[in-house]
C-alpha cells in the first residue's frame, strides 16, 4: 500500500512497514497542511493509508466519503509505538479504503 505519515508519526514505524510504500507529508511539502486538506492532497495523490497522531481528525472531518484509510495513533512516542507496533503494522496491512481506526497506544510511565 501506499501510505503517508503526518507529521507526528514516528519515523522508526516507516521501517517496520516492509511490504508498503511509506512517505512523510514533509517530503511532499504537505507539513503546513492541515487535517482536510492534507487528507485532500494525499488522495488525489494516490495515497491509500494516512498515518496520523491526530486523535481530533474523526470529529473535525466528514470521513464517510473518503477513499483513504485513516490510522489514528493515540501517543506519538516512538518507544510506546514501539511497543504496539506489531498492532499498527497489523492496522495498516488490512486497512481498507474509507476506514478509520485508533490505536492504543500506551503513556510512558
């Protein structure tokens, strides 16, 4: 899949998604979009996954009529991602066009 991170999505997650195509926003110039027009942007692009720590995204935006998957990770730092990483790369593996699902994502102690 071809999958874009905003930009509060670790890096590190990028390598752990070995059987898709991973982009950051900022790559693309897209760091100053916000929340529907980086949504926007990122399906007339192709993109099939947007990776996001938005957690507000589901209620500012009208997701029904969206092609793109959302992944909402709940905590963008990288050692709790690590920790449920296993989950996210399960998330996005089966994401399907339209969708939207958090991820827990546990607080550092």
């Amino acid at each position: 899949m071809f999958v874009l991170f905003d930009n509060g999505t670790p890096r590190g997650l990028a390598r752990l998604l070995t059987d898709h195509v991973v982009v950051e926003a900022r790559t693309r110039g897209w760091e100053e979009l916000v929340n529907g027009d980086l949504i926007d942007a990122a399906e007339r692009a192709g993109f099939e996954v947007l990776v996001t720590t938005d957690k507000n995204i589901r209620y500012q935006q009208n997701l029904k009529a969206r092609r793109i998957a959302l992944v909402v990770l709940e905590n963008s730092q990288w050692p709790m991602v690590r920790t449920v990483a296993g989950q996210i790369v399960s998330v996005v593996n089966t994401a399907e066009p339209g969708s939207y699902c958090e991820v827990a994502v546990p607080f550092k102690k």
